[in-house]
C-alpha cells in the first residue's frame, strides 16, 4: 500500500511539474525565433505586405520572425503546414481568399475553420479593365456593361485560374451586372492583363490593381470599375466600385494572419495584440496603400462570420460552373 502511494505522490508530482513547466514557458511566451509561413511565392503581393507586418510584429514581441515561403496548390500545402504544427505559438502564418475556396474546389479538407485567427490586416481586390489594343474598345464601365448586354457572347473576358480568387471576382462581375462573355482564365493575373495587351485577344479583364498598375500607368489598358467594396488607393480613389454603379459586385481578398487550431488562448492574445499594433502602424498603412492594397484591420473575432459570408458566394459560383467538389 505504502508503494502504491508512494508512487502515486511521485506521478502527481511529474504531473504538477508538468503543468508548471508548460505554464511558465506560456507565461513567458515568446522564448525563442517564431516562424512565419507564407503560403505564396517570394515577391507575390501577398508576400510584399506580410514581410514587413511580421517585422513590426516581431520587434513588438522582442522576438526575431523567420519567413518561409511555401507556395503551391493554391496555397493549400502552406496551409496545410500551419494546420499540422504544433500549436505553441512558434508557428504562425498568412492566409487569403483561397482559405474559403480551397475546401469548395475539393482542393484540400481545410478552410478558415481550421485555423486559429489571430486579425486581418489588408484586402486585394480586383479591378474591371479594358485593352486600349483590341478592335472594340470602352471608356467607362457602364459603357462596358450596355454593349455586352446588346451583343452577348461577342465579348472577351481574360481572369486568373479556374475557381480562384479573381476568377471568383469575375463570376461575381458576370453574375451581378447580368453579363454573358467568352471568359478566359489563365494561369496569374499578370497573364490575364498580358491577354489585353499582345493584340488584343480580350477586350475586358479582371485582375488585381497591382498586377495591372504598369500597363495601366503606360497607357495600355483602361480601369474602368473597382469590384471592392470601398474606393481604391491614391490616385485611382476617383474610380468607380461596380456597387457605386448599381451593381451588386463586390470581391476582394483578405490577408489574414493565422496559427494552428489549438493554440492557447493567452498566446493567441498576445499573438493577436501585436498583430493590431503593427498593422495599425501609420508606416505599415502608407505601405500598404502605395502598394495598391486597402489597409483593412479586422479583429480575430470578426474574421470567422465574414469568411462565412463570402463562402456562400463562392459556394453558390462554384455550383453554378460544376466546379464545386468540397472534401469532407
């Protein structure tokens, strides 16, 4: 008997030693360098304005953050890295709008339900264009809008990839403006502008005011619509949003800064407090505005209905075109 208690006083001694341990080293969190996943390319937009967040973030928290670029598969295999890691706060990483449309395509099993939130900091949007090379040629969105009304079919509409992000966009354009086009998808939004450009080929295009900002600079193609919800930067914060127009057509994609599911709530605070500080940096704002982004803070506990809005667009597009296979 006295074994028995001997050894049970030693097991709720680990066991107490334990989650002491594991509360100190929360207490004091963070220790050590924290790694940051980027789910895109090196030099995307997405990776231009997250480096220097993470910067800001990591000065805020005395600790160094390392960026690691995992692009592909529409971001899935970025994501899916952040999901598996142990969720201890050492491992966070960023996120768009393919965290809803991945599931939908049946491209992977998780979404933004499968993340810990930690704020949003900044939306793309893409933008209604017109190619100053092709044989018909607009100077105004409404201009736009009544001639494929009268000639259905007749016009050519070049987007990004098949079910993603500024592919979602153009659906949205389509469908809210009461449109019939030859839609083009390409692979990247720089090729769907290219498509205005080298002869023509289409006439409209949707792509992401960055994408766009040289050829627009140069004189090759025309902005005639933004498809966010509210003015685009300076200096285009004179151009029209389709919904200024009358049209119910709005689309953008939100940079969000997520960790695993799991993580403990006073991490996932200290985390997201940060994460409010340097995105509300008036430096990191300019930033992102000379960058042809909206600055667009969002707080952990507002992400999660929004996505859940946006979904069902996207769910009701995807079903529209057969593109919708969601994985369990």
């Amino acid at each position: 008997m006295k074994n028995v208690l001997c050894n049970l006083k030693v097991a709720i001694g680990i066991l107490c030693l334990g989650l002491s341990s594991q509360l100190f080293a929360q207490e004091n969190y963070p220790n050590r360098p924290i790694t940051f996943i980027l789910a895109v390319e090196a030099g995307s937009d997405g990776d231009v304005l997250a480096r220097p967040l993470m910067d800001r973030v990591g000065r805020i928290l005395g600790q160094p953050i390392t960026i690691v670029n995992r692009p592909g598969a529409g971001s899935a295999i970025g994501y899916k890295e952040i999901n598996q890691a142990k969720p201890d706060g050492y491992t966070i990483g960023w996120a768009s709008a393919t965290i809803v449309t991945n599931k939908l395509q049946g491209m992977s099993p998780l979404d933004y339900r499968s993340f810990t939130h930690l704020g949003a900091y900044a939306t793309f949007f893409p933008i209604l264009i017109a190619s100053n090379k092709s044989q018909v040629q607009f100077k105004t969105a409404q201009e736009a809008i009544t001639y494929v009304r009268a000639n259905p079919g007749k016009i050519n509409l070049a987007t990004a990839g098949v079910g993603q992000s500024w592919w979602v966009g153009a659906q949205t354009l389509l469908t809210g403006a009461n449109l019939e086009m030859a839609s083009i998808p390409v692979t990247g939004a720089g090729a769907a502008v290219a498509l205005l450009v080298g002869g023509g080929h289409a006439e409209l295009g949707v792509a992401g005011l960055g994408s766009a900002r040289a050829l627009l600079e140069g004189g090759q193609v025309r902005f005639l619509a933004s498809l966010a919800e509210t003015a685009p930067p300076p200096p285009y914060e004179k151009m029209p949003t389709m919904k200024e127009l009358g049209y119910p057509v709005t689309w953008e994609s939100l940079n969000i800064i997520i960790a695993p599911s799991g993580l403990p709530k006073d991490i996932a605070n200290k985390l997201s407090k940060a994460v409010e500080q340097a995105a509300k940096d008036p430096e990191f704002i300019k930033f992102v505005q000379d960058q042809y982004a909206s600055w667009n803070y969002m707080p952990p506990e507002n992400i999660v209905p929004f996505l859940d809005k946006r979904r069902e667009v996207v769910r009701g597009i995807m079903g529209k075109a057969g593109l919708l296979k969601e994985s369990n």
